[in-house]
C-alpha cells in the first residue's frame, strides 16, 4: 500500500485526490493547506488527516507527494520532496524562473526519485491517441505542427499580475504539446501577439493574444495561437501534417445532438473548460504515476519536460518583447 | 442512510454496485447470486456482505434493492420486493410474458412502492439533451421518428433461444424510445425481418434483421431498424423530424482524432458496445432512483413502461409470425 | 449530329435544354409546348425552332426526343416516339396508370428504341458512388437499407390533387432507389401514413407524412420515410448496411463554413431543393443519354425501371388504403 | 456587346474563355498565344480568331483583355492594354518584381482603366460567405487568422527555379486573403521554413514549407502555413477567430458519401487541386469583372491588391534569407 500526501486541496487538488482515491493500492494519508477548513474538508472526504508540510515529508510511511500548491512553491517543494527521498508528482510549471526550475530539477536527480510533472494534456485520450498512432507511422514522418488553444475567459487581472505572463502560465503547455508531437527540440522561437480582449491586461504587461513560431533542429515547423478569450468556448485542437498524411486532435463536445432548423444544421460548443475537457486526461495522469512507482513504467512527463517548457516560454517572452527571433 | 440489496453479481450488477457506491446516503449491505463465488467478491469489493433473497427482504433495515438478475427472475422478484415493501429498480425487461410482467406491475401498484425499470437509454446524456431540446419546442410538434439499432454482434445461439426473441430482447429498448420520444402511444403496429447474418438465429425462430413501424394515435410515424451484426460496431441512433425542424442523436466515439490519408478522411468508429456507450447512461439512471427515493423526483421509467414496452414488443412479435398489421 | 426534339419547355425542360447544348455531336432543333411563348423563348435562347409534336416526329432528322411536358403527356408521347423509331427520353413517371405505363413500356420494346427515365438521382454523384462502392464489394452483401426523402415544403394542393398521390409522385424516386441499391425486387410492401403539415392535403385525399416498408425476395429489408415539409429543406439521404459495414449518402451544403458562437457550432443547411442538389444528376443523366445514342452504352434508367418503380408506388397506395401488407 | 482578347491559351486561359462563353452581352472575338496550336484550337472553340497581341490592342472593338500568359509578361501587358484604353483581368501575380508591379499599377491610374488581379479565392463560395458574414458581424471584430494553403505535390523543379520562390508563387494568395479577411495592412512580417519533402528544392534555393507570422497596424495577427506536398491532396482552410466567435472556411469535397467499416468512419478526401476546388471560383471572378464593366459595380480584387501582396511576398522572402523580423 503507497500512502501519499496531497499539498494543495483547492481545485486542481480536489481532483487529484478524486483520481488517487480509484487507484488500488494507494492511499491519501495527509492532506496539507494553508487554508485548514480546506484542508480539513478534504481530508475527511477521502479519510485522510491534515497536517503540516514538514510532518508529511518526515512521515516514512508516505511514499508519495502530490503537489498542487500555488506555483510559487512547486520547486521549494520539489527540493524538499526530493530530499526525504519521495516520489514527487507536480503541477505544471516547475516554477516561473528557470534557475529555481532547474534547481528542483537538479534536486530531483540527485536524490535519483520520481518526479512527474503534470502535462495532463498529453493523456487526454485524444491527444494520446494522436502520438500513438503518429508514433505507428500513420502519417509518415513529421512535418508541420499547428496548435490552437484558447480559453473560454481570462482569469481576474490580479492572477494574470502574479501568472508569469501568457507564455509561462498558458502557453508553456503549448510548448510541451509541441515539443512532444515534433519528437525534437526548438531550434528558433519567434513570438508576437496583442492585447486584443480587455486592455486591462495590457495594464498588466501582458498579452491575451500570442502567436508563436517554432523551427526545430530538424526543421520541423510548429505554429501556436492562444487566446484568452474564445466566446465559443475551451478550444483545444492542434494538427500534425506528415509526409504521408495529417492527424488532427478535436474538441469534445458534451453531447452528439445535432439540430437541423430553419437558420442552420448545429452541434454542441466544445467542452467548457479544463475540468470537463481534461476530466479523462487528470484521471488518466494519476494513474500512470502510480503506475511509474508500482511497476517501474517509465514517466513519460518528468521533471526535464517541465524545464525544456519552460525555456521554451522564457524564450518566446524574450523574442516578444524585443521583437526578434531567439536562438536556442 | 439507504441501505440497499443488489440482486444479481454479473457484468451489469457489478455496473450498477460501483455506480451505487458512488451516491451520498445510500450504503450497498447485501449481494445476492446464485454463484457464490461472483456474489462473495463483489460483496467484498463493496464492503457488503452475501445472504440469500429470503434474508435480504426479510430486513426492515433494506430500503432498495437492485434486480440485476436473470430476466426469468425479475417478476418474481419485482412481487416479492414489492410485498415487503422496497423501493425497487429492476433491469429491462420486467418479464418475457405480458401476464407475469403485469402481475408485476400489479403487485408495485398495490403495494405503492418505487419501481424503476431500467431502460437507461433515456438516461444517456445525448438522448436526454435530444428529449429535452424537443420539450422546450426546439423543433416544434413530433412528427416522424427513426431509430437505428445495430449491436456489433450477435449473442451465442443458446442466449437467443431463451431472449424472448429480437423483438423483447432488443427492441424493448427501442419501443421505449419511440414512445417516451413521440409521446405517444402505438395504434398499429408492423414488423417484419430476416435472417440475414446466421442462418442458426433463423433455426433457432428468430429474426437476425428487423424493421418495425409503428403509427401513433395522434398519427405520428416510427421506424425502426435492428441488426445483432454491424461490422463497425454498436450503432445507436435516432432522429426525430418536427414541424420546425429536426434533431439527431449520434453515436458517441472514443477520441476526436481526424486522420488525413492518400486514401481518405477518417474518424473513429462508434464506442464499442452498451457497456462503452451507456457509461454514463448507467451512472445517471442509479443516481436518478435514489433521487426518487430521497427527494421525491418523479420516476423517469416506471414499471408500466416496462409494461408499454413489453406490449409492443408482443405486437411486433404477432405482426411478424402473422404477416399483418396489428391494432393495438 | 444527333437532331433532338424537346417535349415540354418549363422549368426541367430548360434544365435539359441547357444540359443538352453541352453535349458535342448534339444540336437541339425543336421545342414544343402548348404555351406557344415559353416554347419560342427557349427555342431562341438555344438556336432551335418551334413546331408541334407531329411535325417533330414526322421529321426523319430528328433521332432523339426529349419528353419534360406534363406527366399526363407522357405515357402518349412514348408510344407515338417509338413509332416514329426515335431514341427517347422521358422523365419520371411513366404515368400515373400501370396500364397506360405498360402500353408505353411495350412499345418502346417493340420499336426496339432507347428510352430512358429520368430517375435522375441515380446519377447523383454522391448517390453514384455508394452505389460503385457497393458493386465493388466495400461493404460485402446489402441487407438493410434507409431512406429519407423530405421536400422543403408541399406544392398548390391544387397539383396534390392531379399528382397520383404521395406515393406516385414523390416516393416513385425513392422505389428506384430502394430497386437499384438492393439490386432485388420487392416480394411485400407495407405503407402508412399521415397528414401532419396540412389539413387540405389530407381533405385531397392524400398523404402529407408516408412510411413504407419493402422486404425483398432475397429477404432485403428497406424502410423509406418521406414528408412533404422539413422546416430544415430539401433532406436527400439513404444508409446502406451490408454485412461488411455501411455506406451513407448525404446531403450536399452550399458552402463549407462552420460557425463558432457562443450558442453552437453550425454548418449551411442542405441545398435547398431538387434544382440544386440534383443540378449535376441532370447533367450527367442527360450525358449518359447521348452517350448511350451515341456509344452504344447500356442505358442504366430504362423504361422497365419507370414500370417497376410505378408497381411499388401502386402497393403502398393499395397498401396505405386497406391497411395491410401487399405481397407482389 | 463586349468584345474581348485573351492572352494566354493555356490551361487558365481555357478555364477563363469557357467561363467568358457564359457571361451574356460578352463575346470572345481574340485568342493570342505563343504556341500557335493552342491558340487556334481554342479560338476554333469559342468562334474567335488568332491574332497578335499589337493586332488585338490596336482593334478599338476590343473592350476587354484577359491575361492569362506567362508571369513573365503580365506586368508588360498590363502597361500596354492600359495604354490602349482597355479594362483588364490579369492572374495573379502583377509580377516577381516590385518595381516592375508598381509600374503596372501606376500605367492603369494613369489611364484610369480597370484592372482586376484574379485572386480567385476570394470567389469561393466558402470563402466568400466567411467574409460576407464577417462583415455581417456575425463574430465581431477580427483578432487572429490561421490559414492553411497546402498542394497536393510540388511542381517541377524547373518550374520552382523560376516561380519567384515559394513566397511570391504560392503564398501570393495566401497574402491577399489576410488582407482580404483582416481588413488590416500588416505592420510587421516574419517567416520561416524548410526543405521536406524534395531536396532538390532546396537545391534551387526554395522552401517546399512556410509558416509565416504577420501582425497588422491594428495588431490583429495572423498565421500562414503551406506546403508544397499533402498526401491527402489540396489543403485549403482559413479560420478566423473574432470578439464574438469563430469562423471556419473548409475543404470541399466531391461527395458526400461517409463509409463504416470495422476499421473506421471515413469520407472523401478534399478535392484534389485548384481546377476542382476554385472551379466556381473562377467562373464568378469572371462574371465579376464583366459585372464590373457593364454595371460599374466596384472591382474587389484590384492592380493594388496584387501589389499589395507582392510586397508581404517580398516581405517574407526577406524574413526568411535574413532570419529576422520585417517591418512595413
């Protein structure tokens, strides 16, 4: 039996613990906030007992950490994971700088543990479905990637002022969709954008809107537009031209109605958010950490992905606001 | 808290055990099979334990039981559950014989309690929007309904012989379509079919391919169309033409992957079969009778439609051994 | 040069006239009509000149007649081409007597001419190809076959009243297509019916709303359902289950927009009726006449065709009538 | 009556002259073409006569001229058919040089004649419905556009050697539909891409693959991809995202035959090049420049679109040797 601890018991957290609660053989054993009502509520849905984040990683019975705490103390809590020798499953991003990315990542390898970062994306069924069948050859040999992702409505300003920018917090996974899909890393990032949806996010420093080009070693293309706002709703497509063919990944939609009237023939809007889009995709990540730790299956999201990512943000920060391309 | 006994450890007892266990308020104490062995491991899954039906009854602490049982088995059940005076949801159909399913019927109309019958179809989110897209008026009054009803293949030889035949076996599900979709009771019905993809269904009596027309009092029009065999899988679904339009309900599939070939544009085919496709069909119909239970809802499929089903299937069943339309 | 006559200088005659001039080694010499200005109007247009039924037939340069004048006409026109030893085209139907259609379809034997029938939804380049896929086996054997046949809304009642009836007018289409995708005579049809758009169709004594079920010899099974109104337009469509998979014929949109809002996603309605959907049927129907004058190409809608399809439309009359099932 | 010459026998010249025969009150009086074959046939099949183009230029009954010739000489033709006062349709592009574009565009200001660059694509019927509707302000306000524009294969080597180079021969189009659908100059460029598909390609110093980023004065942004080679044929979609929604601009296809098999759901690939896809296209384009001299109804695509568009060309070829962001 794993006995693990859950730090963060908000929304992201709520569903994780959801998932670990269907994993046979693992158990939620302490779950950590710095709101206790939260804490306490979780806990008791799931049997678990709240404590604090040193009791937790002191506990020897708890194998695994699962940290769904604000950004700002994923990489304190990697290092620290790590150091108690845990297995560490991680919100994306590591953290919004790349030293304090890279020292978590350099403290995950020194203690030789797990670390899994949460990329849910790429085990969304469709998603997952798309690298498998790329990874079979369907579509030959990997051209041109296009990337469309875009959210149903910004979040408050005040989140966007402590976010890291467009790129970090929204784009970076974006940027693991592609480094994923083109199998090769970025040669040449080239980024622009606008405040095209409230200028208060402008106010801000930030963009709503952002469009990014990327050119691999191998010449492999990857075109990315994002969007805060979409009034249709969560969008969430991406296309793989390859030399024998193209796969695209859809949107899910809630139902299969489709309506014929006077005006038009119509389907439902995409899923409306994260939660409902990547509902399969969270449950599916939890199951493969546990997988990873009980049978040796290799990660296929590690702490390395969240830093590449995150370079690959920091990159197209730079090449917007200097407006020239960025070497890598 | 309800506490609830589960008659039946098979493929869908153990469905609708796991969907149990997800409802606040309600506890699954007992699990009864005729094998031991299936009945002792679901129990033990669930943390409740084995008895008999006789004890199960006998308990005034049961509140509900589930009759997931072989279909002989449901109107003898249905009768006894009601004289101890459960609330009961039982699977489809209520009886293979018009005069033990309304003995049946009787017994829960005499004994007042809570009868579901279990035609989850109608809980199936996309039918369900498609029901209620059509009580809003989205399409006006009713007028014509085709419904397309294909499983990916066909049962063993030794189960078609004691299903009642394709009419009770299959298309009770579909006569309860068409009458929950066009409100409104049969005035005659027609049917007729063929063997078309076993010739030992034919030798066992009974029909492999199957059309049914049905003419409502009001004059609306329904057909149906049944094969056990779709080489491309499980095939549900059902148009509804009105005065101001028209919706479909689709198949679900398993990811939105588009894939562009030299030789053609291609989808995923249709979700397996009822297991894939009525996931949450089931899920939704388990929550709704503890709904009723609890909160007084109005049961959504009663135990005279069980019984309205069931008598259109007999319909369909004369019309085709007698080659006539026949009135109802 | 083939010299062609033209029969009938309305809205399907000027269609063929049109087509016809696109035809190389074709010239059209005539048109006549009973209103002497429409004739003169489509004449000029195309380079032809005015004259009467005899002078057309009388005049031995004249190989190929084109048939497009009233349904009444047409059984009469037939038989006095054939005398007259011409190649002739003729639209649907026949007429709306099996005797006078079977008089015709006897003297074309006779004459030993070619006489085509406009079933031109054969040469529906969709509906065209189910049926090549079909021929070349890509779903193995046909067994049940669907068809929707719905016109945007009805004609005058005043033409209701002249037109045979529902099942003469409208389904005759719909029995070629169920005759030429089964590849099987009908052995029984069933038909029944409603008047659900309008009283005064009903109070013409006929039918507004039809279901008919043909079973063929081979025990093929096909459901066709037609409405004289879907709000939604002209709906075109059939599915084919073979026991290797299904074909679908759909309906052809204007354009290929999909709409993204924050109510649905849509795409155009269906073109909106037959000039539209069937605008290249009525080319290549008429290609594939001269071609079979000129080439020697078996004729793929023959006046037999025109017989068969008449005889299913007279039992679903019958059918509907006296309520029962007609066996042939 | 128009009169009119066209230059040009070739391929789109025989598309224009066919589309020419349809327009009432216009008549083909001149074909001119270096290869005096070509030039006879089709003259012979429109009833015009072979001349030169000095002859054709210097009949004052020639109202119109088409251009239709080689790249090469469209600029030169331009200036001269201006000179002699007549309106002009020329193909895309104006020419590979600036300066040699400009000069054309300044001889038709200064004869004050019409020209009309055939820019095609915004003829479409899905393309031309996207803009109609956007312009209805179905989605609000333009922010981000994504075109895709992909061959089925490239063209001979020889023929890339003196196309101009990717930018200039096939994302012409391209360039002029983000200016067409953004309503926005670009205010910024920038563009990339590889050798794929063909080493040869790369060879005569070309890309067979483009992604292009351009942000306009308003800071509306849009991104281009193309490739030479799609194995699954002609790849012509645009989206544009706007305040209200979004709107999609399909492939067509040739028909609407969806197939179920064991192996998947599948429909026709797009159709397989411009002389399928732009076929209406072409015939509007035409009947809109006629349109335009006889009724005067505003051009839509004229000498300084072409320019235009010649300009991003130039823009992103610069982008691309230089590795740098262009500004306008």
């Amino acid at each position: 039996m794993i006995e693990a601890a859950l730090f963060g018991a908000g929304r992201i957290g709520k569903i994780h613990a959801a998932n670990l609660a269907r994993q046979s053989g693992v158990r939620l054993k302490y779950v950590v906030d710095v709101h206790a009502d939260s804490a306490q509520a979780l806990a008791q849905q799931h049997g678990a007992s709240v404590t604090s984040v040193e009791a937790a990683l002191a506990d020897p019975a708890i194998g695994a950490v699962l940290i769904a705490s604000s950004t700002d103390t994923h990489a304190d809590l990697i290092v620290r994971a790590a150091a108690a020798g845990k297995a560490i499953f991680c919100e994306k991003p590591v953290d919004l700088t790349l030293a304090r990315a890279r020292a978590a990542a350099d403290a995950v390898r020194q203690a030789g543990v797990l670390c899994m970062i949460g990329f849910q994306r790429r085990y969304d069924p469709t998603f997952a479905a798309v690298k498998a069948r790329l990874q079979a050859g369907e579509i030959g040999v990997p051209e041109v990637l296009n990337v469309t992702s875009r959210d149903p409505g910004a979040p408050p300003v005040s989140y966007i002022k402590v976010s890291g920018g467009i790129f970090k917090d929204m784009l970076i996974h974006d940027f693991d969709i592609c480094r994923w899909i083109l199998d090769d890393e970025a040669a040449s990032v080239y980024a622009t954008g606008s405040c095209l949806t409230d200028p208060a996010i402008g106010e801000a420093g930030d963009l709503d809107s952002a469009v990014v080009t990327i050119r691999t070693r191998g010449g492999r293309l990857c075109q990315i537009n994002a969007s805060r706002r979409a009034a249709y709703g969560y969008d969430q497509r991406f296309e793989i031209l390859g030399s024998a063919g193209m796969l695209q990944a859809g949107n899910h939609k809630p139902t299969e109605v489709t309506a014929y009237t006077a005006l038009n023939v119509s389907q439902d809007k995409p899923e409306h958010f994260f939660l409902e889009r990547y509902r399969a995709a969270y449950a599916d990540e939890i199951a493969h950490f546990f997988d990873a730790m009980i049978n040796g299956t290799p990660l296929r999201t590690t702490v390395d992905d969240g830093l590449k990512a995150l370079e690959l943000a920091e990159a197209a920060t730079t090449s917007w606001r200097e407006k020239c391309v960025v070497n890598l």
